[in-house]
C-alpha cells in the first residue's frame, strides 16, 4: 500500500497486543470509521529471549523487585515502538497518518477478586509516545474493574462490531461464535438478544508450558505430539473437576491460575507423573481445551436445557491454537453441526485478531464512545476505557 493511498489521520489506528503465551508483538495498521474496521496489514516479531524470560519470571513471581519491573516496562515500551517503527516502513505510512495506537501491554496479573480487584498489563505509556511519535491508549481494563467487572474480556464489544458492519449479516445464522485459542481460550457468542463473553479455560499455555519443560520446544508444532499420544481419562476427570469450569458468568483467569503448578499440583492428585507419557498428557490437554470450549458454549446457548437438542451456527476461530490440528479436530469432533473456520474467512488473518481489537478499543476511546460490554465482564455500567497519553506535534521522536 503506497503512503497516502485511501488514508488519512482522521481513521488510521495502529494496534498493539502481547498476549498471554508471551511468544511474540503482534501489530496492525488499521482503517476504522463509524465502528467499521479495515485490516490495512499486520507485522509481528518475537520478543527478545531475555525480556520473555523476564515476563515470565515476573508472572512467577510476585515478589518481584520494583526496579526491575519499572525497568521491564521500559523495555516492553521501546520493543512495542520497534515493532510499530517496522510496520509503518513495511506500509509506508508516516507517523503522523496515524491518529492513536491502542497497545493492550503485557498481562502479568489479573486478579479481578477479593477486596482491591485489579489487572496488570505492563508498557509505559510516555516512552511509546516517545519512541514512536504517536499519541497512545493504554490501560484498557482498569475502568471496567473499577465499576465492578471483572476487566476482561474486552473484545466481544469488538466483535460484534464486525457483524454490525458486515454488508452481508445474513450469510451468518443466530449463533454466530468466535474463539480466540490463545494462552487461555475465550469465546465471544453474538445472538439477536444478548452479547455474551467469557474465557473458559486454558489453551496454549498449559501445552505450551508442558512442551517446554519436556521436550525443550516452544510450543507442540502442528500438535505433532498431542497427535501421538492418547487421551488419559482419569486426568482428563480431574482437569475438568476444576472449580473454575463450573463457575458462571462473568468469569475470567489467566496464567497466575492455569499454569504449570496447576497442572502438577492435578497430576500429584493421582499419582500420575510417572504412569503417563508425555505425549499421553498433551493429548489430555487438548482435549480439556476442547471439552471446556465446548461445555460452555452449549451451556450459553442453553443446550442444557434440551438434552435432545444439539447446538449448531457458525464458529470463527483465531489465535495460536488454531495452527494446533490436534485442536482443532477435537473441537470440530464435540461440535458436528457447527461450521467452523478461521478468522481468514471474513478478511482477518487470525494471529492479528486481537491486535486489531485494540486498535478499535483505541478508536473508541480516542472518540469518546464507551467500549465495555456490562454483560460481559459484569461492571455496574457501559464506560469509556482506556487512558491517553498525547505527543505535541514538533517534538523529538527518539525513535527515528
């Protein structure tokens, strides 16, 4: 796309997102007016391996020293500005084309509970400015948490947006379903009632997490391994009998839940550890993602209320897991009447799924409309999110 093409400051966003299983930047360029979002082109990159092993580090350990966080902050800013710096080159678009960049940062705690909720994302604002020149939205879950919700999931709103604007609405039936297979796994349902939201477990993270420790690769290639093992039903019960699984509405979790201690701690329960494959339990895995997927989905379309009655529509899946073909087939396996396909098949490449979703929570608040979904997250009311930090126009870009 040459500079200038069709694009003006009035509706060029970029968006930023980092997500749960910490394997990379995702960054898009996006053309978003009247809530209608154009997917202009993406870029992603890893993370440097010592700043992911600092994420890391820091969602293991919550004793951390603040010196080394505000300084990781600082590095996650000037790495999320790089990124950008590559996608406007690749596009060929001047930092000045582009009105606001809504970066989600980097989750390292979310904890929605207990007396004093909160959810931590890290990237410091003002260095992104800096860095890139560009007028920046951050802090996305905060005004959510602080009218009661849980802060999360933010995108469903996002979603639904895409449907309002589809010149063709009809091609899709009542059930319209889209779900993201990141780190954790959360599904967005869009009816003619009710926007409905929620995560409903683990997904990479949990196979991500265990291929690392056993076998030293970062995450299961093509769900090769997953495919070779056998599904454990014994471990399979104790995975699902999480209290988590059984919790309504609103519910959200992330890595400080589901991770690699969780998974030991149930494996221990039984004694399982050393009478079960490696392989044997990445296949367990995957199809606790594709159980819990599926159990909630039925449950929000009130399937439980009809035994007889099997759920149908169509399922858009996005995010990491969807390169899993153990995943998928599981998840295809569980839901027969269900059309299932990739975000690729209304125009979005899926790995850019989200990062598109917070360019578009950038544009709401930029235009001051609210972005929160009440019947999502629970908050008491619908409010702008998202804090903004400006750049003067003649200012020194450190990034250039």
């Amino acid at each position: 796309m040459e500079s200038g093409t069709n694009t003006n400051k009035a509706n060029l966003y970029i968006g930023i997102m980092s997500g749960t299983s910490v394997d990379g930047i995702d960054v898009v360029l996006a053309k978003i007016a009247d809530n209608r979002s154009e997917l202009i082109g993406g870029y992603s990159c890893d993370f440097d391996a010592s700043i992911r092993t600092e994420i890391l580090t820091v969602c293991q350990n919550t004793h951390y020293s603040i010196e080394a966080l505000g300084q990781l902050e600082v590095k996650l800013a000037k790495s999320y500005a790089k990124a950008v710096q590559q996608l406007l080159a690749n596009y060929h678009i001047e930092r000045s084309q582009v009105r606001a960049i809504g970066c989600h940062g980097q989750t390292v705690l979310h904890n929605p509970f207990g007396e004093h909720p909160f959810s931590m994302q890290l990237v410091n604002a003002n260095v992104l400015a800096a860095e890139t020149g560009i007028t920046c939205v951050t802090d996305f879950r905060g005004m959510d948490l602080a009218f009661r919700g849980q802060g999360a999931p933010l995108v469903p709103m996002f979603h639904q947006s895409l449907f309002e604007s589809s010149t063709d609405s009809s091609d899709f039936s009542v059930n319209t379903a889209l779900l993201n297979l990141g780190g954790i796994a959360n599904l967005t349902l869009i009816n003619q009632d009710l926007l409905t939201g929620f995560d409903t477990g683990p997904s990479n993270i949990l196979l991500d997490s265990w291929m690392q420790t056993k076998f030293s690769q970062p995450y299961d290639e093509d769900g090769k391994v997953s495919l070779s093992g056998q599904v454990n039903k014994p471990l399979l019960a104790t995975l699902l009998a999480d209290d988590y699984f059984s919790l309504p509405h609103p519910k959200s979790t992330g890595r400080e839940y589901f991770n690699l201690a969780w998974l030991n701690q149930k494996l221990e329960q039984h004694s399982l550890s050393c009478k079960i494959s490696d392989a044997d339990i990445m296949a367990t895995l995957v199809e606790l993602t594709a159980i819990s997927v599926t159990n909630e989905l039925n449950q929000a379309i009130n399937v439980e209320s009809n035994p007889e009655f099997q759920s149908s529509g169509n399922l858009l899946v996005f995010g990491g897991g969807t390169k899993n073909i153990a995943l998928m087939r599981a998840i295809s396996r569980l839901l027969p009447l269900w059309n299932i396909e990739t975000t690729e098949s209304i125009g979005i490449e899926s790995q850019y799924m989200e990062a598109l979703a917070f360019a578009w929570l950038g544009y709401r608040c930029i235009t001051g409309q609210v972005a929160n979904a009440p019947s999502v997250t629970g908050a008491l009311q619908a409010t702008i999110l998202g804090q903004i930090t400006q750049v003067s126009g003649h200012q020194l870009v450190l990034g250039e």
